[in-house]
C-alpha cells in the first residue's frame, strides 16, 4: 500500500487490519483476492502477496469473506453451471458442456441431472454415474433407468454421456474428463443444495475402471467410490490413497475379461492388508459375486456409500502422487507440492501425512514400479521399491481444527525436525489454499512452506 498523504495512509492502513482482524475484508482487499481467483480460473500461475493476519477468533469469518470473493470470482467468469435437476416423473432436461479443444476436439458431453427425494438440511449427496464402453446412446439412458431405480433417495445423479464412443477417446478418467470433473466439483461446492462432504463416484465396466482410477486421484474430494464389473491394475489407481474414504468394488466371479475378477481379487486382499495397518481408515464393501459373469446386480453400491460422509481434514493420508494420463495433481488433503521429489519420469512421489500434538510429520519416498505379473498383454501385479526423497519443496496448509496457533507447531519431515515455532493465521493462506482446491471445507487459515533434503 503506498504512501499518499500520511492522514489517508494511516487511516486506510488501520481500516484494512482492522477489518482482517474483525473477520471482513476492504473492498480493495476483496477485489484484489478475485483478481487473483480469476487468474487462476483462467489458468495462470501466479502468487498472492498478502499477508494479512487474522485475529483467531475470526477465523472463521475471514473464511467465510474468502469463499465469498471465490464465489463471484467463478460467477464472474461465466463458468456454465449446472441445470436444474429433475425427477424421473418430470420432463427430462438435458445439461451441455464443451470440453477444451485442447483436449478433445469438437467435445460437446450432454448429461442428465436427477432428482430424488426432499432435499435433506445439509444438503443432497451427490452421485457421479460413468457409463460402460457400448454403443453411447444406449449406455447413457440405460444410466438413467439405472440411477433412478437405486433406493438411494434422497440423492442428486449427475449422469453424463462420452462425448465419443470410440478408441482412446471412451475413457473417463482422460484429461478431457478431469477438466470435466473437475467443473463438477467446482460448481458443486458453490452449489447450496449439495453436501460438500457427500460426493461419490461410481460407474459400470468402462465406468468401473473410469470411477476406480479417479477415486484414487480425487479421494480428498469424496466421500465415496463404487466402480462395479471392473477391476483396475493397483499401479493404475493405488489404493493407499483411499485411507480416508469409502471404497466398493463388485465385479462377477466368472468376469474373466482383462483379468477383471482377478483384479478384484487383489484389490481386495490389498485394502484388506492396508485396514490392518491403519484400523478404521480404508472401509470397504469388495465382493465377488458368486455365478456371475460381466452382469452382476448393481443396486448395493449406492445404499452402501451413501452412509459415509467425506473427512476433509484428516489426521492421517497417504498420497501417492501419480500421473493420470499425463497430468499430475498440485495438492491433496492439505499439502500442495511447490517441487518435485522425483529424480526421474519412472519414479512417482509418495507423501504420508500425519498429525497429531500440534505436530506435523510428512515422510517423503519416491517409488519405482516393476512388473511382476502380467495378462492378455496387460501388467497386473507389480513390486515396489522405495527410496527416500532428497529433494522437493511442499506447503503444508494448516486447520485450526488440528493445530493451537496459540503454542507452536512442529513439522518432522523423514524424521528430522525441520520447523518449530508459533504461526499466524493470515489471509494468504486462506486464499492460495482456495485457489488450490476450491473447497468450503479446505480454505486453511495458516501454511509451512517446507524443504525436503
């Protein structure tokens, strides 16, 4: 802020702490945060330079003036939001939206959007349904007789149609697809009538393995996933991601295609082994079921994720950092990754997180696959060999649902102490970390920028 006439100065100076401190945000500072979310909305790299403190007993109201600058910064941008849903007993409408160019040309995805029952006080869980590889049309409104019948009410069903039914282009978990979801998530959050803390994806055959594949990458989104008749290779979707939600998977004992059942199968022995580890962490409903082939009943996925509800904050999360299609994510849960710890292209980052007594400890390997097993041409079953990182830099966002920013806080990495000291909750953490994820649930009010070496 620069100096004009030093009566002016002062007095803007101290309205624009005061206003931090009280939990509200000048004007200057409010188009200064969309100023910023607009950059980022519109893709451009950028850092937000203040860093305004706030008084702790505001932290929440700050939050609150932050989501509300986020939120006209997207309605600003004319982002094409959601239509309203309708129920099975009402004229259909149809939703539209043109994927990027860039990343599947002349990609315009219709999807239905589905009531069911009287929205509850926090809102609706929402479902995201993905479709199997036959012919589109026929796929897209089976969905829709499918989603209506499951007795999930109430519920909202976001039910899209592939854009192109052919080749590499039928997959749900492509970059064209991510940017799609992503908008999902994005207007969800803003959308009142939606829980934050009950989305679910889940699909059937390509769908399976599309909604397998993204829960592992989106977990800190969801409160659920329930891929059906799939069954994914675990270097594809690592289950360690998933220690903080829900996670089905049924597929037909006699599903031999691309090694589905047995799939399934490891997926099972593998989330098994991982809840020993982690009691109470990686909850499952993995069934195979007797008799059946490719066909299976598909009406238990949904009641059963419906009971669980998204931990945004977690105490403890395991991310392997991996490449979906070429594309890596920037954060997860509370971290957001500045520097990469890998040393080369083979290697995938692996972030374990726990926090406990005002304490943060991050442990950072770097993991190499190799391919121990393989069918119909397909790598199935692989070992794994970890190598502590050297090198990297990551931001740790932080709660005060975690941390008492009245004592100071610690921050262990790959057990050395690498900060201790007392931390301000201030308003640029609040904004970058709405920036980075976009969540009601996620805009954290203090961060540690830490080295790894």
């Amino acid at each position: 802020m620069k100096r004009i006439f030093i009566t002016t100065v002062l007095l803007l100076a101290v309205t624009c702490g005061f206003a931090c401190s009280k939990g509200k945000l000048t004007k200057r500072q409010s188009k200064k945060v969309k100023a910023y979310f607009t950059q980022t909305l519109q893709g451009t790299e950028c850092e937000y330079s203040n860093d305004k403190t706030i008084d702790l007993d505001n932290i929440q109201q700050m939050r609150t003036a932050v989501w509300n600058c986020w939120r006209e910064a997207v309605k600003e941008n004319s982002e094409i939001g959601l239509i309203a849903p309708f129920t099975k007993d009402e004229p259909r409408d149809t939703g539209y939206w043109r994927l990027p160019e860039e990343l599947e040309p002349e990609a315009t995805m219709p999807y239905y959007f589905i009531r069911k029952g009287e929205k509850p006080d926090n809102g609706y869980p929402l479902f995201l349904y993905m479709h199997g590889s036959g012919e589109k049309n026929r796929e897209w409104e089976a969905g829709l007789r499918l989603c209506s019948s499951y007795d999930d009410a109430p519920s909202l069903h976001f039910i899209p149609q592939i854009p192109n039914g052919y080749g590499e282009l039928y997959r749900w978990a492509i970059q064209s697809k991510q940017w799609a979801w992503e908008k999902l998530l994005r207007l969800a959050f803003l959308e009142e009538s939606i829980d934050p803390n009950r989305i679910y994806f889940y699909g059937i055959s390509e769908g399976g393995y599309g909604s397998q594949r993204l829960a592992s990458f989106y977990a800190d989104y969801l409160a659920g996933a329930g891929p059906m008749a799939g069954g994914e290779p675990l270097k594809n979707a690592p289950m360690e991601n998933l220690a903080n939600i829900a996670f089905s998977l049924r597929t037909g004992e006699q599903d031999y295609g691309f090694g589905r059942n047995y799939m399934t199968y490891t997926a099972n022995t593998t989330m098994d082994s991982l809840q020993k580890l982690h009691p109470g962490l990686y909850n499952h409903f993995i069934e195979i079921v007797p008799g059946m082939g490719h066909s299976i009943d598909y009406d238990k996925t949904t009641p059963w994720l419906k009971q669980y509800t998204r931990n945004a904050n977690p105490e403890y999360f395991y991310w392997e950092d991996y490449d979906m299609y070429g594309r890596h994510r920037t954060g997860f849960y509370n971290i957001r990754v500045n520097g990469t710890s890998r040393n080369n292209d083979e290697e995938r980052s692996c972030y374990e997180v726990s926090i406990s007594d005002n304490t943060v400890t991050l442990n950072v390997k770097n993991v190499t696959y190799t391919t121990t097993h393989a069918m119909y041409n397909i790598p199935m079953l692989f070992s794994k060999e970890y190598s502590e990182a050297t090198k990297g830099n990551v931001t740790i966002f932080l709660s005060e649902k975690h941390f008492d920013f009245t004592e100071p806080i610690t921050v262990i990495v790959n057990g050395k102490e690498v900060f201790k000291g007392k931390i301000k909750p201030n308003l640029k953490s609040m904004v970058e970390s709405c920036a980075e994820f976009y969540d009601p649930e996620r805009v954290f009010p203090a961060s540690i920028d830490v080295e790894i070496n």
